[in-house]
C-alpha cells in the first residue's frame, strides 16, 4: 500500500448523543476522498465520503471486498468481526448465489408473517411496561428485547440461549485495545455455537430460517458447512444488534422531537417516510465498517487510487451529501429521496433490511398508539450514551406517559 505522511489520524470515537462527528464533517467537507489512518490494523486506507463515490466503490468490480481476507487491514475494533468466509467478504458472483439462497428467507410473504409476529411481540412488551408504570426505560422493556426476541424466532434459537450470544456479539463490537482477548474468544464460541446448530437443522430441518438456508438450493448450489455456520453468525448479530441501536436512536429522536411526534400522530401513514428520513439522518455508527481493495487503478474525484490500497466508504457521510440531499443536516420529514444508504448498497446491501424497517415501523407506530402523551422522564442531556463498542446508541431511554 502506498504511503502518505499527510494521511489523517481518525479515532473515530467520538460519541455525544446523536451529534455527528466532526472529524468525519471536516474529512467530507475538506477532502471527499482522503487518506486516513485507524486505530487498528496495518497501514493506511483511502476514505471515500461522497455520496456518488461510495455508490462507485460499492458496486465498481474494481473494488474488491474478499482481497481483505487474510490481511490486517485498518480497522475499528482490534479483532476483525468479520470472517473469512462470510457472505459480507464475498464479491459477485459467488456473493450473488449466496444472496439468492439467504434472500429465500426474506420474501414478502416471510417479511408479512414476521409483521403479525413482531406486532404481537410488541403488544406483549409494551403491556409489560404499562404494568409495571412509569417511569420506565424503553431500552429495556423495548429496544433490546424486541430484536432479540425476533431474530431468535426467526433462527428457531432457544430463548435460554440468547442472553449469552448477545454478550458474545457485544464483545466483538467492543473499540477497546484490551478487549481483544475477550472478542477472539467471543468469536470462536459463536462460530462453535453454530457450527453445532447449523449441523443439527442440516439433520433435521424445521420451518427457520437457518433450515430453510441448510436446504436451499439454487440450481445445484447448496451452501457448505462453513458458509451456513458463518451466515447463521452474521443473521444473528445483525439481525439484533444494529435494530436494537437504531430502535433506540429512532425512539429518542421521537421523543426529543416535537414536530416529528405530531406529524406520526396527525399522519400516521407517513410512518414508513419518517422512518427512512431518521435512518438518514442518525449517524448510528462510528467511522466505518468492512473495506475494500482496489483492483486496479481507479479515479475518484479527481483522485487516483493505486491498485492494492484499502478503501473505506462512509455511509454516513453520503448520506448528508449536499450534491444529493437539499438541507442535508436537517431532518426533512418531507423528503422522499433519493434513497439512503445506511443498509449499505449495491452487492452487500443488507438483505434483513426489510425485516429491520418492519420491527422499526410496528415498534414506533405501535408506541405512539399506545402512549400517545409518552417523554423522556429526565432532561435529554442527562442520557448516557455508549462510548465503548463502533455503535451510537442511547444506553438508557427512562420514559413517562
């Protein structure tokens, strides 16, 4: 990799509620495509911010995400959460026959059956909540359980199970250096956890997603031991802990925001709209996640990018890019596109976006239906916020009604 002494030392750790980061603001305004240095891995990496850049780097076969494995690329975390073989490091086409055989699991069907589910679900937290009286802390009786509840169901895993594969899944997410011991650890009990499930639902099959991954078939295609073990793995932490945070940003943005309250309770048919504009606008990261290599040669804005660098994109700030968005930093209730990427785009799009937007719309409609007077039961400025692990999220949300 090439090398630049003009390169930008980017922690990335900045974490002041919903505010978004000012390295990451001077990087997209400066300089859209920059050489930056992370807190871990070897070396340097480009940072693409623009909005039709990283559309470039995500779909462009010159940028390759499976050139990352077996390197100790510039990271967040001091282990890599990815793994080697998972769908996440894969490029077309060998990406594409493994979406098509996950995808089986996220038809409009499946997603229509999981919304009567969620909905039920959501009743039962929330009635739970009512009883106990206020005030009460929506992480805990909303946020955490409800994903969690879900993405189980949908993988058929045992309820007693899932406390602990959550705590497995936090610990990858963990920034700090001496956490590594516990994040390799975590990793290979998850990886164990579900080589052990994935080989038992390939002997006897149910009605779950992992079964219906285990028995798949695209024209001759089937997935192999480590690629379903794998899969399972990534469904299950992004199946609840990304919702969680993001059912979290959404219910304080909700409750912090007058206008965007009165607008769900006067036109409730905009709940789908409001949604997307809010996942726009949170940042509900920190600095950046899996990157590329280049190919080849490639230029961008203006900028060329030798062949065997890593490029990182950053969703958050194509997202805010003023080129695409009119009022960028504003939350424009309104607006109808163009469309966001905080589900990432192109070949790694994430295929459980569907079943997220489902739980997020039936949570927050729900709640406002439920608890049509409901506020924050302390100043907005007294919350604490996660500060430890790559997500931005509230780690309490005490509420009254």
């Amino acid at each position: 990799m090439s090398t630049d002494s003009s390169a930008r030392s980017c922690p990335f750790d900045f974490a002041e509620a919903l505010e978004f980061d000012p390295i990451l603001r001077q990087l997209m305004n400066d300089a859209p495509v920059s050489r930056i240095r992370l807190p871990y891995g070897e070396g340097e990496a480009w940072l693409v911010t623009g909005y039709d850049d990283v559309r470039t780097v995500t779909t462009d076969r010159r940028f390759s995400r499976h050139a990352i494995v077996g390197r100790d690329f510039p990271r967040m975390t001091p282990e890599p959460i990815v793994q080697a073989e998972a769908i996440n490091v894969m490029d077309p086409p060998a990406s594409a026959r493994l979406r098509s055989l996950v995808s089986k699991g996220f038809t409009a069907d499946h997603i229509e059956r999981m919304r009567d589910r969620t909905q039920h679900v959501v009743n039962e937290l929330l009635d739970r909540m009512r009883d106990q009286g206020p005030p009460a802390d929506l992480m805990e009786h909303l946020a955490h359980p409800l994903p969690l509840i879900t993405i189980c169901e949908v993988l058929d895993i045992p309820e007693s199970d899932s406390a602990q594969l959550r705590a497995n899944a936090r610990t990858m997410m963990n920034m700090d250096l001496d956490n590594k011991p516990a994040a390799v650890r975590a990793k290979a009990d998850l990886r164990a956890y579900f080589a052990e499930l994935t080989a038992e639902r390939r002997r006897n099959p149910g009605d779950d997603l992992i079964s219906a991954l285990a028995t798949a078939r695209d024209g001759d295609e089937v997935l192999d031991e480590q690629e379903l073990t794998v899969m399972a793995m990534v469904l299950l932490i992004t199946g609840q802990d990304t919702t969680t945070y993001q059912l979290g940003n959404l219910s304080y943005t909700v409750l912090t925001r007058p206008d965007v309250r009165a607008v769900l309770r006067e036109r409730p048919e905009m709940l789908t709209q409001v949604i997307h504009e809010m996942l726009r606008l949170i940042p509900f990261r920190k600095g950046v996640g899996i990157p590329r290599v280049a190919l080849e040669d490639v230029e961008l804005s203006g900028v060329t990018i030798p062949a065997g660098d890593i490029v990182h994109v950053s969703y958050l700030t194509a997202n805010r890019d003023a080129r695409r968005f009119e009022r960028p930093d504003e939350l424009d209730l309104e607006r109808t596109g163009p469309s966001h990427m905080t589900f990432g785009w192109g070949a790694h799009h994430c295929l459980g976006a569907p079943l997220a937007i489902t739980e997020l719309e039936v949570a927050i409609g729900t709640l406002l239906e439920r608890f049509p007077r409901i506020a924050l039961a302390k100043p907005a400025a007294e919350l604490a916020w996660n500060t430890s692990s790559i997500w931005r999220y509230p780690l309490g949300l005490p509420v009254t009604w």
